[in-house]
C-alpha cells in the first residue's frame, strides 16, 4: 500500500468526472426537479384558488336562491292583496251598479204611476162632469160652472 | 492456484491484496514483480481501470437520465436518478450556505463514484480475481498465480488519497477565494490563539501556525485512511471468510449484509465531509 504514479491517474479521472458531471449532468437534472417543484407548487396554489373561488360561487349562489325565493314570495304576496283589493271592487262595482239600476227602475216606475195617476184623475173628472151632466140635464152651463169643475178635478 | 502448487492462506490472502502493477523497466513495459524495484511510476491498473470504468458507468447513467429529464411527470429511472439527486442536493443546501456551482456535482460525483467502487466489495472475492487468472493462462499463457485482480478500488489507498487530495486542493482554493490570501494566512496564523497584544501574538504565531496546519492536513489525510480503513478491511474479512470452505456461506451472508451498510454509509460519509470541509473552507467566521 505505497503511493505511486495511480494517484496521480485517479486524481485526474476524478477531475474530469467532477467537470463532466459539472457541465453535463448536474445542470439538466435540478433544473427539471426544480422545474417540477414549481410547477407542482403552481398547481396547489391553483387547486386552492379555485376551491376558494368554488365557494365563493356557492355563497353567491345561495344568497341569489334566497333572494329569488324571498322576493317569489312577495310577489305571491302582492298578487294575492291586488285580487282581493279587486274582487272587492268588483263587488263594489257590481252594488252600486245594482243599487244605481234599481233606482233608475224605481224612479220610472214612480213616473209611470204618476203619468197614470194624472190621466185616471183626468178621466175621473171627465167621467164625474159626465155623471153630473146627466144628472143636471143641462142645467148645468159649462162654461158658468167650470169653477166649480175645476174645483173638483183638484180635489181628485 | 495452480493444482499441485503449495498455496498457504497467507500468500492467498497476499495475492488478493496485490493490485496489478504496470511500469517501464529500462523503456519497455513491465508487469507486477517486475515492478516491485521501480518506485513512484508504477500504475495499479486493475485500480485504474475498475474505477475509471466504474466512474465512467456513473456518468454514462446519470447522462442519460439528464438528457431525457422532463418537468413532466417521470419515468421510474429518472425518478431514481432524481432521488440520489435530491438527497445530495438537500445535504449540499443544509451544509453549505454559500453559492457555489462546483460542490453540489462534486458531491454527487463522490457519492456515486465510490458507492460503486465501494459496490465491488459485495462480488464475492474469489469470483472475477479467478476469472482473470482463468483468462491470463489461456489468453496470455501466464501462471494464473501471477495474474493479480483487485477489483475494489477503494481498497487503494492511491485512490482515496486522490480523492482526499482533491478535496483538498478544493478546499485550499475555496479559502483563498472567499478569504483571500492573506485572509487564508491569517486564519492559519491568527487561532486559536489570539490576542491583542501584539508582540505577544508574535510569539503566539508559531504555535497557532503549527496547531491550525495538523487540522488542516488531518482533514484529507483522516478522508483518504477513513475509507481505505473500512473498505481494506472488509474486503480482508470477506477474503478470510472466503478462505474457510463451505462454512463460509452463513458467514458471508452475514458480512455481506453489513457490508451494504459500510458500503453506502462510507460514500455518504466522504461525501458529507467533503461540504463539510469545503464549507468550513468558504465561512469566514472563524
């Protein structure tokens, strides 16, 4: 176990390996790891933003059900009060409309029996100065007692 | 083993612990014992060869992973390649906190590189050491007993010196860059201690000089013997256990286990080691 001319060879292999491996080996290799390493680190950080992003969107989502459901609700609300406000009104409507035609029939009515009235007074009074002619046989002048006559026909 | 050759257990174990020697001898090439004269310029090719060709593996297979890396979603090899990446590049963060383009390949280099190297302690012994004996004496016509297979490298100690002095002249470099000449100087001279006295720190300086240069040298010389220690060694169990017979296989087993242990957690100490020291190396508060 001398030392001899071998370590001399050795040292230089192991110079050139070191070199080579410096040059041709080392480089590519960490690169590609390191490379990987931060693709990897890239992709879990997306993973994490779109995780956060997906709830985010589910909040969203459950908020605008909520909304959507609170204001459906409303409106179910509103339709309801604006039929019963109508139905109301109709019915209001559909009163006064009765009470307007019973009204009107009842004031023709009031006009028919008056108009009718008049003309049974007239024809009272026709029919009375009649009787009475035949009765007085004349002796009765028209036109002398037409006071009179007229004093009748108004207390018909 | 040559039939008919008086083999001992300990020229068994000898041969298993002698790498294969290349030199020149009076400017032809020579082989092993006939190297044994030559000194420093002998080459341990079996060294050389398995963990150039080990590192080479590494390269090859990392490479291939890093061409076709995608940020996409990976296949099951890139996800293993990205996982020895990941726990080197996690341990370069933790330790070193300077910006530095070199020490995260350097680790991983080191990581691999002598898991792998270390990986050959788990071959049984026996397996390609006689297989290369097998091919010298047909091939080449040599006694098998003369063909000398040492397949773990980090069993040389030519090897993990290297290494260790690689980090080491890195870690030199790295103090001077971040602390600049005189701030390396200052470091080595200055501590531990220090004092405002002036003609005392003077007198001081010798000392801290001698204190701060073993803790300095320690450092390579504790990363090249910590792993040439554990792998030699084990590599020495499994030759002995090897050498046992048949009751070696419940034995083996055992060790071979361990050893997957020792194996990986020997890389992963060099590597941690080295971000340590060359960290220590950048931080200038002393």
């Amino acid at each position: 176990m001398t030392l001899n001319a071998t370590l001399l060879g050795e040292l230089i292999a192991f110079a050139v390996f070191v070199l080579f491996c410096m040059k041709f080996v080392w480089p590519p290799l960490i690169n590609a790891i390191e490379a990987r390493q931060k693709k990897i680190a890239d992709g879990l950080a997306a993973s994490d933003r779109a995780e956060k992003d997906l709830a985010l969107a589910q909040d969203k989502a459950k908020d605008q059900l909520k909304d959507a459901k609170a204001q459906a609700a409303d409106i179910i609300d509103q339709a309801k009060k604006r039929e019963a406000k109508m139905l109301d009104e109709a019915v209001h409507k559909a009163n006064a409309e009765r009470e307007n035609i019973l009204a009107i029939g009842r004031a023709e009515l009031e006009a028919e029996r008056n108009r009718l009235r008049e003309e049974l007074r007239k024809q009272v009074a026709a029919l009375a100065v009649a009787g009475a002619e035949k009765i007085l046989q004349r002796s009765i002048d028209e036109a002398a007692h037409s006071d009179i006559l007229e004093k009748l026909v108004q207390e018909l | 083993m040559a039939a008919g050759e008086e083999l001992t257990l300990s020229s068994h174990i000898q041969h298993h612990l002698t790498n294969a020697k290349m030199c020149t001898v009076d400017g032809s090439v020579a082989f092993n014992k006939a190297c044994s004269e030559v000194g420093f310029w002998t080459w341990h090719i079996d060294t050389l060869a398995w963990s150039i060709g080990l590192g080479l593996l590494f390269l090859w297979v990392f490479r291939s992973a890093a061409k076709k890396a995608t940020t996409g979603v990976p296949g099951k090899f890139q996800c293993f390649i990205e996982m020895v990446v990941e726990l080197v590049a996690t341990n370069v963060k933790d330790t070193y906190h300077g910006s530095s383009k070199l020490i995260a390949p350097l680790a991983l280099t080191i990581f691999v590189w002598v898991f792998l190297m270390n990986l050959m302690d788990l071959i049984p012994v026996d397996f390609l050491p006689a297989f290369a004996g097998f091919v010298g004496e047909q091939a080449l016509g040599m006694d098998s007993h003369d063909v000398y297979m040492k397949i773990v490298p980090t069993t040389d100690v030519n090897l993990t010196a290297a290494l260790a002095i690689g980090v080491f002249i890195l870690m030199i470099g790295y103090s001077i860059r971040i602390k600049g000449v005189m701030g390396f100087i200052k470091e080595l001279t200055l501590h531990p201690f220090s004092t405002k006295n002036v003609p005392l720190q003077i007198v001081l300086i010798p000392a801290n000089l001698l204190l701060e240069t073993i803790a300095l040298v320690a450092k390579p010389f504790s990363l090249a013997l910590r792993l040439f220690g554990n792998l030699y060694a084990g590599e020495m169990i499994f030759i002995l256990i090897g050498a046992i017979g048949l009751a070696q296989l419940p034995l083996h087993f055992v060790w071979a286990v361990f050893h997957i242990l020792v194996i990986v957690l020997q890389a992963f100490v060099f590597m941690m080691l080295t971000i340590v020291y060359l960290s220590m190396a950048s931080s200038d508060n002393h």
